[in-house]
C-alpha cells in the first residue's frame, strides 16, 4: 500500500514489547508496529505509550512510576539508537524539526495514573523527561478517578477527586496531553469541567455503534467537541462491534487460549494474538470507518482522529492489521467522500493540532537536553 498521508496514531503500546522482548523497533519486528512498517504506512508522528500494568502496583515490583520509568526509558533509546528514523519530541516545535527532517515525531505517554504514584512531584519527574500525554486512568480504578469499569469500591470518587482535578491542573500548567481514554462517565464530564485545555480520547470509539463502556457516546463526542479535543478511533474489533466482541470473549474463554503462556506478559500477549488471528473472523475495515464518520457526524470534521492501540490490541480489523496499513483507512475514508483535506484532518491534523496547542509555551524544552537524566 501506497502510503499518500501523514499518520498520527495517537496510542500504541509497542514499548512494553522493547523493554520485555528486547524487540528493536527501529528494524522490523513481530507485533503491530516498528518503525519500519510505521514509514511504510506514513507514520509521522506516534504517542509511545508507557502502559502499566497494575500487577506493578505491588511493591516487590518496585511498583508502578519504576515501570513506566523503565518503558519512558525504551522511548529514549530507540531514538538515540535510530536517530535517522525517531526524534523524541516535546512540543509543536519540536515536532516539526523532526518532520522536516523526515523523522517520526515520538511523543513519549504514560496508560494509568497510577504510575504517578498520587504525587505530583512524580508527574513533573516524568514531564522534565520527555512525557507529553497521559491516559489518567486504566481498566483499574484509582483513589482519585474511577475508570469505566464497574466494580469500584466505596473508597473509590464517583468521578475525580480533588487531587484528581490537582492533576489535571498541573497536567494543564506543565503542557501535558490528558488522555480520557479509559475513565468513567462522570470522570470524564469532572475533567471538562477543570481543564482548561483540550483533551484527547486517544483509543476509543463511538457508543452509538456498539454499546461498550470503552466507547464514548454522542453527548461525549459533542463535549469533546466544545473543548476542541479529539477523539482517537480504535483499532480494536471488540470495541468496534458486538459481535466481533462476543466471539473474542468466547474465546478468550477456551482452554487452549487461556493455557497460551511466554516466558513474561509481553511473549504471552503476541502468542494470544497470533491464536485470535487464527480463529476469530476477520472484522471488515468499513466498521472502522464507520466509527469514524459517525464521531465526525457528531463532533464535527476537527475532532476526530486515529489511535490504533497497536501492541495493546490481539489484532486489527481486515486490512488495518499492522502499521504498515494506515494508508487502507485513508482510502476507504477517501471513497467514503471526504476530500483530501479532510483526510488529512483525520489522519493526522487533528491530533497534531491539540499536541500543538497544549505543549505549546516558552516553559516547554525540547527533549534533547533531558534524554542523559534518565539512567
Ligand atoms: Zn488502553
């Protein structure tokens, strides 16, 4: 596939398969994306995401910021080891020495509040070394924002928490990107009541096409819309439809998947995509589409985007499998009636946009100077 637009994919979980595997991701690799088949697909510009697992959270761990310091740590020697291919990027500036130079643009991002450890000290530590988005909350429910899940416990705020709306302040303040992904409906409503930014879903889809809590509905997308965020589309069958969903479930459920194991988390992951490939049916590519013209229905043309999840997914829908394949999406967009530009709104535009406007700012340094602090 001919690669004709820029790509911003606003979420991939790569990192974990770095740091686990010792995948290079700077050569071609097993797993969904590298840098090599991201150029091919017309990656430009990608959030590295530091997803933390909460089985972190248990201190003989070392617990959660050191794991999302570990993977913050992948980010920074794949573009010292692949300076013709990555720079890091911190800000609008920032990104666009990079495209000029042919080079992806990474924006380093944290998956789950928790890695801060509900100190904001932490979350200026993990700032000053290059992180720019942060998804505040994961499928666990934190002492200061509940997810999407149910199950929260009485301990748990219905939305955010004081220290919760401290956060998303000091996320503001600092220039960082704050990732709605994830968090619970009244969550989501506290922190477009707080921010004075924009903000991103970046891995989410519509509620109206498949009913799922990770999904955002109509009176959400008009939300995001009125703060100027974006949402990211996902890649994930079992968020697009219900019924790719209900068969993943079903065999999630078999004994041959659940006896699938790695030598870590990271090798059981990729075998667990490589047995969802094979069995369940492929999930059309128009459901994604679909996705995406029902946001741009609702939000408007400026307020959608991609975030794949790419590595944090077992597979993609047909023709979208890797991130070799995003030029598909802009061509099923395409004959779908958007215009070139339009296209290009959705592809990367829009994303890069909200990046621009709030790491913007005199207070934000590029990340050359801070890659050395991070050993
Ligand atoms: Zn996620």
């Amino acid at each position: 596939m001919k690669a004709s637009f820029p790509v911003f994919d606003a979420h991939v979980d790569s990192l974990q398969r770095a740091l686990d595997l010792d995948h290079d991701l700077g050569t071609q690799t097993d797993g969904h994306l590298d840098l090599v088949r991201g150029r091919r697909g017309g990656l430009t510009s990608v959030v590295l995401v530091c997803f933390v697992d909460p089985a972190f959270l248990d201190p003989e761990t070392g617990g959660p910021g050191a794991r999302a310091a570990l993977l913050l740590r992948e980010a920074h020697r794949l573009a010292a080891k692949h300076p013709e291919q990555i720079a890091l990027v911190g800000n609008g500036e920032a990104l666009d020495r990079a495209h000029a130079s042919s080079l992806i643009a990474g924006i380093p991002g944290i998956e789950g509040g928790h890695a801060i450890e509900e100190d904001l000290e932490r979350l200026r530590w993990f700032f000053d070394r290059g992180l720019r988005v942060m998804t505040l909350v994961w499928n666990n429910h934190l002492s200061w924002i509940r997810s999407c899940r149910e199950g929260a416990g009485p301990e748990i705020p219905e939305g955010l928490s004081e220290f919760g709306r401290e956060v998303v302040r000091e996320m503001n303040r600092l220039g960082m990107v704050i990732d709605l992904s994830h968090a619970g409906e009244r969550s989501f409503y506290d922190v477009m009541d707080t921010t004075s930014r924009p903000v991103i879903a970046s891995h989410s889809g519509c509620r109206a096409l498949h009913d799922h809590p990770r999904n955002l509905d109509d009176d959400q997308l008009r939300t995001l819309a009125k703060n100027g965020g974006v949402i990211g589309i996902v890649f994930h069958p079992g968020f697009l439809d219900a019924d790719a969903r209900a068969e993943e479930v079903g065999l999630r459920d078999t004994d041959e998947y659940r006896a699938l194991k790695g030598r870590n988390e990271s090798e059981k992951f990729l075998l667990q995509g490589d047995f969802m490939r094979a069995r369940a049916t492929p999930l059309s590519a128009d459901c994604l589409v679909a996705h995406v013209l029902h946001a741009i229905e609702i939000a408007g043309l400026d307020h959608v985007g991609l975030g794949s999840d790419f590595d944090g997914i077992e597979r993609g829908p047909e023709n979208l499998e890797d991130a070799s394949c995003y030029g598909y999406l802009a061509e099923a967009l395409g004959e779908r009636g958007l215009n070139r530009s339009e296209v290009r709104a959705v592809m990367s535009g829009n994303m890069e946009r909200v990046f621009r406007e709030v790491t913007g700012g005199e207070a934000v340094a590029s990340l050359c100077s801070v890659q050395t602090h991070l050993e």
